[in-house]
C-alpha cells in the first residue's frame, strides 16, 4: 500500500494536488489561454504577409462597425490577419478579466474563454463585447454578488454581441446600413447600453433553470439560456413592433470567395502548431508522461469535471489530442464534394469554420472527449446518408453536404451532447447527433440570427427531446464513473 501511494505521489505533476488535482490548475488555466492569445497575435503579420492584407486596418474598422449576425464571416468581411488580431484582442480581454478579478480559473472559465475567442471570427467583436460584460459587473455589484463566482457567466453573456452591433449601427436607422458610410444615432448607444445591463441581470437568472431542464445533458449549457432569452428580444424587436428583419450581411469579397479552401494550409499549419503544442505542455507538466490519459477516455463525461478528477496535464492532451480528430474530420468532409460531383459544394477554413475548432474544443477540460463525441459526429453522417438516399431514389437534388456551413457549426456544437454516448452508449450517442443535426438550420430563425450560442441552443433542445423520450421507454444507462 504504502508502494502504490508513493507511485500516485510521484505521478501527481507541480500544477496538481494530492486530494483534488484541479486546486493549483489554475496557474496552467492561466498559462495556456495567454499562450492562446499570444499565438493568435504571433499568427497575425504571418496572415497579413501571406493575404497581402493592405488594408489591415480598414478592415478591422470594418469588423468592429457592421452588424454581425450569423454567420458572419469575418474573414470575408475583412481579412484573415484582421480576424486574427480581432480573435486575440478578445481573448486578451477575457485574460486581464480573469487575471484582475483574482479567479482561479475552473473548466467553466476555460470554457467561457474558448467560446470568446471562438467567436471572434464570426459575430463577436472587442467592441460589442462590453455592454453585456458591465450587464454582469453591475449584477454582482447591485445584488452583492462575488464577481469573481461569476466570470464565467460574464464571458458567456457575450453570445449576445449580435444584437448590441444592431442596435449601434442599423436598428434605428430603419434597418439600412452601409460599410462605405457608416452612421451612428445616440439612441442606438443607449438602446445598446440598457440592453446589455438588461442582459447582465437575466443571464445569472437563466442558466441555472435551463441547467437543469436538460439535466446536464447539454455541455453548452449557456445556449439553451441564452438561445430562449434571444427569441424574446428578438420577437419584440421585430416581429412584435413589424419592423423588417434585416438580412446577414452580404459581403463582396471576390478574392476570398474565389478560394475554394479559403485559406486550408495556413490554418492546417496554426491548428496543428496549437494541438502539438498542447500535447507537449501536457506531457511535459505530467511529468513526461501521458499517464492517466487513458483514464480519460474511459470517462462518460457526465457530470464529470475532468480538471478536478484528471489534471490539467491530461486536459491539454485530450485538447490536442482531440483538436486533432476535429482537423482530420473537416480535412476529410472538404474532399467529399470533389470525389463525389454530385454533391453541392461545401466551404472551407471560412471565419466561422475556424471558430468553432474552437468551440468543439470548449468543453475538453470538462466533458468531451473523441471516444464520446465520435457517435454524436457519427449521428450527423447518418443523417447525410439518409438525406443522400432518399434524393436519390426521389430524383432530388441533394440540398447540402457535410461540409455545408450550417452542418459544419452545428456539429461542433452538438458535441456538447456526448454525455449522451458516454452514459447510454454509441448508439443513443449517434440518435443525439442525427437529431439535431435534423433542426441545426432551423433553429436560428427563431431567435432571428442574433444569438452566437445558437449551436448550444440547438443542442439544448435536442436533450429537452431526447430526455423525455429515454425516460419514458425507460431505457437505462449502460455506464458510469468509478468516481468522481
């Protein structure tokens, strides 16, 4: 006994603990996210030099000052260097956050951060960032709330930059808006900042009932909450005064669009860079080993906070490990259409692709993993092959493919729901996927585009109709944690 305690001593890395491995994580938390931001600042002059961006300023002007609806395609609304610097300036945002409000980072303030710098390449921006981050410094403030318990739900509370741009630069100007001349009305500022403050009291509010609604199930736990409270805003907004819905913008970028892969090697070659990374930090913090990552992966990652019961070692394993799995799936669904003609072009490494790498990777410290979401990934696949053969045999045309964008962002999203696979198996895992990939288009209209979560939401309500149903023909759950 005393032989085996003195080998899970000698395991136990500088940034573990003996009794809970997540209590001096926090100082790699720290690390890894700024080493994150840093290599978005470091890829930006690559980008610009590689893109011949010129005009590297007016487009990030350009970025910060349309509205950005999904999905936005910031790569196309400006350019790849500018969408980097925008992606880095949010992530550094959120990283003096963390750094001057004292948190020791937990997996939800990792997750938050991912989702920040996720959507900084499509729809979120360091400008319509703030009302609702001062939303939530003022709850903590005016109802006595520790801002530091609630950091995490600042961050998340920017899904909703979407409708703080509208509310700038097009709302109260009948809905029109130029990028050659931009206009701004007082009562848009103010229409933004009561909305934001608004945002940061209700937000608090709604995650923990919409938490429990979907019992976990739900990784991204923020967009059921956030996805319903944008459904209401938006309906007053529009459908409820008969205002016209304005349309996402229409970008005329003939030189990005005329890059069939917009921009494959380069990000191949920043993603690959990121996961090896990861891997060797996580090796090296383990105490040069990968020990206990296979622990890991045996996990069903419900309700299982992989920072406590792993290490944040073993956690930058599976995020580069699992960023990997994401890399070869996207490299692979971007070929479908060339080897099979008959299908409709797909895209590539656009700006919303590239956010949700990020957004896939969210919840790696707390939840995902590739042995879980394989069947959620899998879900999807089968509902491309139905769709494929009932086209086929009814002579339609085959509306989509996997690469199409809409399929592309909701798939990373429903990863969320890989407890699903990990608690009652792969094939309630691969029934969670092909269920939402079923509504992942649909979904956005009810909220009108302006929830950046819609993904999360997707995934939320997927689990509110799966739940029930397993309940009710008692089907039961195949695995469990050894501990937790």
């Amino acid at each position: 006994m005393k032989r085996i305690k003195k080998l899970h001593a000698a395991h136990v890395s500088f940034y573990d603990s003996m009794e809970h491995h997540a209590k001096n994580a926090y100082k790699l938390i720290f690390f890894f996210t700024f080493f994150i931001t840093a290599a978005f600042f470091a890829a930006v002059p690559v980008a610009v030099g590689l893109t011949e961006e010129t005009d590297f300023f007016d487009n990030l002007v350009r970025i910060l000052t349309s509205p950005s609806k999904l999905v936005t395609d910031y790569f196309a609304l400006g350019g790849l260097g500018s969408t980097f610097f925008n992606a880095a300036v949010c992530g550094l945002i959120s990283n003096l956050i963390m750094l001057f409000s004292r948190v020791h980072p937990n997996a939800s303030t990792f997750a938050a951060y991912m989702l920040v710098v996720a959507h900084g390449f499509y729809g979120l921006n360091f400008l319509n960032m703030w009302p609702t981050l001062i939303g939530v410094m003022l709850y903590c403030l005016i109802m006595k709330k520790p801002f530091v318990e609630n950091v995490h739900v600042a961050l998340f509370s920017t899904a909703l930059g979407p409708f703080i741009s509208d509310f700038v630069f097009r709302y109260t100007l009948n809905g029109s808006f130029s990028p050659e001349n931009v206009q701004v009305t007082p009562l848009g500022i103010v229409l933004a900042l009561l909305f934001g403050i608004a945002a940061g009291f209700v937000v608090p509010a709604l995650l923990p009932g919409t938490t429990a609604m979907h019992r976990g199930f739900n990784m991204y736990k923020a967009g059921l909450a956030i996805g319903i409270l944008g459904i209401f805003v938006y309906s007053f907004m529009y459908r409820s005064l008969g205002i016209d819905v304005p349309e996402a913008l229409s970008i005329d970028n003939p030189e990005y669009y005329a890059m069939p892969y917009a921009y494959r090697s380069f990000m191949n070659v920043f993603l690959s860079i990121l996961f090896v990374s990861a891997i060797i930090f996580g090796f090296f913090f383990n105490r040069r080993s990968f020990r206990g990552y296979r622990e890991l992966l045996k996990s069903t990652g419900y309700d299982v906070d992989f920072l406590d019961k792993f290490g944040m070692p073993d956690c930058l394993i599976n995020f580069g490990v699992y960023g990997f799995c994401i890399l070869a799936y996207l490299n692979v669904i971007f070929i479908l259409p060339e080897i099979f003609p008959s299908l409709p072009a797909g895209t590539g490494f656009t700006g919303p692709t590239v956010g949700v790498v990020f957004a896939a990777l969210t919840f790696s410290a707390n939840g995902q993993q590739p042995r879980t979401v394989g069947p959620i990934a899998l879900g999807y696949v089968a509902l491309f092959v139905a769709v494929c053969a009932i086209c086929t045999v009814s002579g339609l045309d085959i509306p989509w493919t996997l690469s199409t964008q809409a399929y592309i962002n909701g798939l990373a999203f429903a990863t969320g729901l890989c407890a699903f696979s990990g608690k009652y198996g792969a094939k309630i895992g691969v029934l969670a996927g092909f269920l939402s990939a079923v509504i992942c288009t649909s979904t956005s209209q009810m909220h009108g585009g302006f929830v950046l979560y819609n993904g999360g939401f997707t995934a939320g309500l997927t689990a509110l109709v799966l739940l029930p149903i397993l309940d009710f023909y008692k089907v039961k759950t195949k695995f469990e944690d050894n501990s937790k």
